[in-house]
C-alpha cells in the first residue's frame, strides 16, 4: 500500500484515510478488509456491522 492511499490533502491540511488501532495508538493504521478492520501489530479486530437487507414479500 502506498502513502497516497493512506494520507489526503485538503486545504492544507492532511486528512488521514483509515482509522487507527486503539491498543497500539495513534501511527498504527488497521487494515480494512470485506467484514473486518485488523492491526497487523496487535492483531487487535473489529468486525464490520452488516446492514439488514429489507425481506422479500413472498407471494401466495
């Protein structure tokens, strides 16, 4: 992964892209993946919510 993935620049402020891991502190980046978010240091993980689609109506 590349810095300019990581960081963005707005009005002259940096805008950092991903969330830190709260064991290891701020620098420490989690990676995001499909249902999760991890640290690559700690191992620290959250698991994503997953959004309830709404039910189909079933036809009688």
């Amino acid at each position: 992964m590349m810095k300019r993935e990581i960081y963005k620049v707005e009005n002259d402020k940096l805008i950092r892209q991903r969330r830190f891991c709260p064991k290891c502190g701020p620098g420490v980046f989690l990676a995001e993946h499909e249902d999760r978010y991890t640290c690559g240091k700690c191992g620290y993980t959250e698991f994503k919510k997953k959004e309830k689609s709404p039910e189909k109506k079933q036809k009688q």
